[in-house]
C-alpha cells in the first residue's frame, strides 16, 4: 500500500499545514482547505509563495507574483522538479493575513505582533509583500521588547517562540466583547517618518496564562526615538480605525488589514 511518507514532498506539505495553524489561511467559501505564504530566503533575499491545499491528496504551490512561474500541482506518489521540492522544504511559514499576536513575559504582553500577508489579487501590484509589525506598548523599554522586533520575518525563530508560548494568538480573546482593542491604520508620523500601524487597548483583557493590558503599543522605530505616541483617545479619532472583535481568522474572509480596512483578501 502507498505511503505518503514515502513522498517526502507531499509529506512536508502536510506537515506545513498540521504544525503551522497559525499560517493557514481557510477558504469555506472556495470549497478549498485553505492556503499559507511561504517565505524563503535562499539567497539572502525575502521570496514569497503560496502553497494551496484543495484536497487531502492535492496540493497547489505558485509564486507571489503569478507572472514569475507557472503554478505546480503537488500530489502523492507524482514527482516535481528539485527546485520545487528544495523550495518547499527550505521554506517557512508567515502567519496569516490579519493574525494578531501577543509577546508574553511574566504573565502580560509586552508587544503586540500584526501581519499583513493578503495574497494579490491577478490585477493587483504584487510588489505589496507580507509585513509583519512588531508594536511595543507605549512606554516600555528596548529592553523589554521581544528579540524579534526589528526584523521579525528576518528573525527565523518565529515558530520557536509560539511553540513555546512566548507568541500567543490574541485573536480568540480579542473577539469575545467589542469596543476594548483596535487597529489605527499607518500614517504619517510627526517626526517625518511614517508611522506604522498601531493598536490601542482601552481595558485590559485577560486570558487564562496572561493578560493584555490596557495601553497604546506603537511601531517601535517612533519609540526608539523617543517621540511619544499619540493618545488613546487621539488614536481612535483617526480614520480608518478598525475594531478588532471583527476579526473572523482563521475561517473567515476578513481581518484587518496594514491600512486599517477589513476587507476581503485575494482569491489565490
């Protein structure tokens, strides 16, 4: 009887998806399992893919850019080129567009982790590649924020810190009430550098292992320099900010976007 384990192709596929929830973007309303972005960095270079389950035997990878190389079917016992395979299996997962998580020290976020990785759609400038923005809360020093705050794709330890807890999905508890956490789109800053996007929590909001407290977190550039965020209520005067107990990920067709959006995100 055939193995998939015996196809260390499709085996890594599945393995992708099972170990990587966080990365998975579901598609109900295509009928399809879902999708995750892949990055790799081969040659020193953030190169992005999408890797597509439409079925428990069938797999799909194509690029970023659909322009770059034609997509690739993926299934049990059928062979595909070593630069596929090598790609897959030197690939990582980004976790999904919209995904809000938590860096978690003694028991309380320290900084809150945001991610843009809404797939293109055909007619769409594909130069907009995923982000993630690590946000520090307003206040807090380098030295309480997480090691991967300036280069969080770059870091390479990303599924480390979940496994072990250290990044915790904030959107579960988020979504319990409205009106205590939003998303304030990026701007420009007040010092002439543009501000990234930042999240205000007006109550803090507690889980079972942590908590989350009240506070402004902010792109961390901004806090290096000393400058000082605008206020909570400054922040959610602002157009464009977005409730996040809106947040349907993972299942869903909307999550809140790098401008502060919820919308749809791009069939694949």
């Amino acid at each position: 009887m055939y193995s998939v384990l015996h196809d260390p192709v499709f085996a890594t596929c599945l393995r992708l998806f099972r170990n990587h929830p966080l990365a998975v973007r579901r598609h109900y309303a295509e009928h399809r399992y879902g999708s995750m972005v892949l990055m790799n960095r081969g040659d020193g270079t953030d190169r992005f893919s999408v890797l597509i389950m439409e079925r428990d035997d069938l797999f799909v990878i194509r690029p970023w850019d659909r322009r770059d190389w034609a997509r690739v079917v993926i299934r049990p016992g059928e062979q595909v080129s070593g630069d596929v395979r090598r790609l897959i299996e030197s690939s990582a997962p980004v976790p999904y567009d919209g995904a809000l998580l938590g860096w978690v020290a003694g028991r309380q976020v320290r900084a809150v982790v945001v991610v843009r990785a809404r797939l293109p759609e055909p007619w769409d400038d594909a130069s907009a590649v995923p982000e993630i923005a690590v946000l520090p809360r307003a206040g807090s020093k380098p030295d309480e924020w997480p090691p991967l705050t300036a280069k969080p794709l770059e870091d390479g330890r990303l599924w480390e810190y979940v496994g072990r807890g250290q990044l915790a999905d904030l959107s579960p508890l988020v979504a319990r009430r409205a009106g205590r956490v939003f998303l304030v789109p990026a701007a420009d800053g007040r010092t002439g550098r543009p501000a990234g996007p930042r999240v205000v929590v007006t109550e803090r909001v507690e889980a079972g292992d942590f908590s989350l407290p009240a506070a402004v977190y902010a792109d961390h550039w901004t806090l290096r320099e000393g400058v000082l965020p605008l206020s909570a209520s400054q922040l959610l005067a602002l157009p464009g900010v977005t409730d996040l107990a809106g947040n349907r990920y993972p299942g869903g067709a909307t999550g809140p976007g790098w401008s502060g959006a919820a919308g749809a995100t791009g069939a694949v």
